[in-house]
C-alpha cells in the first residue's frame, strides 16, 4: 500500500510539473509577434488577409484594422490589395473602390478611397484640384502618382508592372502614356441626413476618364465625350478576372519633396455643399 501511494505522489509531482508554463523568452515573444503580424497582415490586432501575390513586409503599417492596406513609410509607399474586375473593355477608371464600378474598373481594391487618400497624405503626397469643366476645362493638378501592380500566376511566378501596361488607347492600341495626379476628390454633405462623406466612394478612385470627384485623375482631357481618348484594357497583359492583386502607389520623388500643401482642410479634399455637379465628364 505505502508503495503505491509513493508512485501515485510521483506521479502528481509530474503531472503539476507539465502544466507549468515555461517563461517566455525574448526569441519566443518575437516568434509569436511575427507569427501574428503574418496571420492578420500587418502590424497590429487587425482582420486577417488572404490570397496575397506576395508576403506582408515587416515595413508595412496597416493603415484600417478591417482592410487591407498598409503604407511603407521608409520606401514612401501605399499598398491595397485588390483582385482584377475586367480583363477587357472599355474603361472609366483604372481602379475603384470593391461594389462600385468594377464593370469599367481593371482592379476592385478591397478598402475604401478614404483610406488610400489618407495612405497618400502619410507617404508625402499633396493633393491639388481636381478637374474642372466650367467655365472651362482645367485639368487635375497635385503631386504625380507612380503606380505598380502586383500578381502572382498559377505557376507561383510573382509579376510586377506599371500600371499604365495594363491600359491602352482604344484607337491607336498604344498604352497609356500618362501618369496620374493627386486631385483629391472632395466632401459632400447630404441635405437630408446631414452625413458627410468622400465623394470618390461613388467609385473615381484611380481614373482614366476625367471626373470632377476622382482621388486621382489623368492630367489630360479625357472624358467619355472625347473620343479620340476612349481607354481599354489591354487583354494581353491584364491576368484574369478575379487574380488576387496589389496596387503599389508612390509619390514621383521630385513632386514629393517640392510640392507644398494646398491650403484645403486637414483631410487634403475639398469641400462642397451637395453632389450635383459630381460626376461631370464620365458616363453616369
């Protein structure tokens, strides 16, 4: 009997023993810090990314805990994932906000126009105007965006292009051979609720034809009634429909470090009463 009771006391003495947890050590807390930025992708508690064409940076700093997009401070970069909308047929916009206008869009970004506008003020971007049609015709002014997108194939071969490969003139077959600016899109305020909100959310986040509400804008005239500039998108170059994409977007160094800021509001877009005069210049 008093054998028995000794092994069963070794045998809780082992048991208590297993169940304590070994401190954490400083190469455990970094194991497990990168472990969960990898699984939320980004720095931070924020909703996890799936599909990436590449690995989240360690540089990127999430920007909206519920979407993804980050900004690489020391590169003065944004990044937003988005997955390609149509890989052919005419084009408004180069990119738009996900439930928009994916049906003119090549790629459908999965965070709201917000947030890449507040991702740009935070990597040095200044915003300018955006395009105006009356009295008469002024194009889009701000700092030059350089944009790149991101793709991996189905062989796992990552693809990095400027964005301008992926659009081209409908008449000539050429690629687009202009860089997009800042305007900056601008604030409405609802009459009946009193709500205000970032105009380019209507879809004009990255655009090809001119709209008065774009985040960024060609520096050209380039709306829908012009036909000698009609865009499409270049099939032999756009991977297909639904392939997970990032959309890179740099300040053009020169515009960053001389363009000084406009004297608009904190948030860098204008501001205006209502929305009548929103969407002149592209097809409704």
């Amino acid at each position: 009997m008093g054998q028995r009771n000794e092994e069963a006391k070794k045998s809780d003495v082992a048991d208590e023993k297993s169940s304590v947890k070994k401190p954490e050590t400083k190469a455990d807390s970094k194991a497990n810090a990168k472990k969960s930025r990898d699984n939320s992708g980004g720095k931070g508690d924020a909703k996890p990314v799936q599909d990436m064409p590449i690995p989240v940076s360690p540089s990127w700093v999430r920007v909206a805990r519920d979407y993804p997009i980050w900004v690489d401070l020391k590169k003065k970069e944004v990044i937003v994932k988005g997955r390609i909308a149509i890989q052919k047929g005419a084009l408004e916009m180069f990119a738009c906000p996900k439930g928009t206008k994916e049906h003119e869009s090549v790629v459908a970004i999965e965070s709201p126009a917000k947030f890449v506008h507040l991702a740009l003020l935070a990597v040095g971007a200044r915003p300018g105007k955006p395009v105006a049609f009356d009295p008469e015709y002024r194009p889009a002014t701000g700092t030059t965006i350089l944009i790149d997108v991101i793709w991996k194939d189905d062989q796992g071969k990552v693809h990095r292009h400027r964005a301008q490969e992926w659009v081209k003139n409908a008449r000539t077959g050429k690629p687009l051979q202009y860089d997009w600016v800042f305007g900056g899109s601008s604030f409405f305020t609802d009459p009946a609720t009193g709500e205000r909100y970032y105009a380019a959310e209507a879809g004009e986040l990255v655009c090809v034809s001119n709209f008065s509400t774009a985040t960024l804008d060609l520096p050209i005239e380039s709306t829908a009634a012009n036909q000698g500039l009609l865009f499409v998108a270049n099939s032999e170059k756009v991977p297909p429909r639904g392939t997970p994409v990032l959309m890179i977007l740099r300040p053009k160094p020169e515009d960053a470090k001389n363009k000084a800021p406009s004297p608009r509001d904190r948030s860098g877009a204008s501001k205006k009463k209502d929305s009548s005069d929103a969407k002149k210049g592209g097809r409704p």
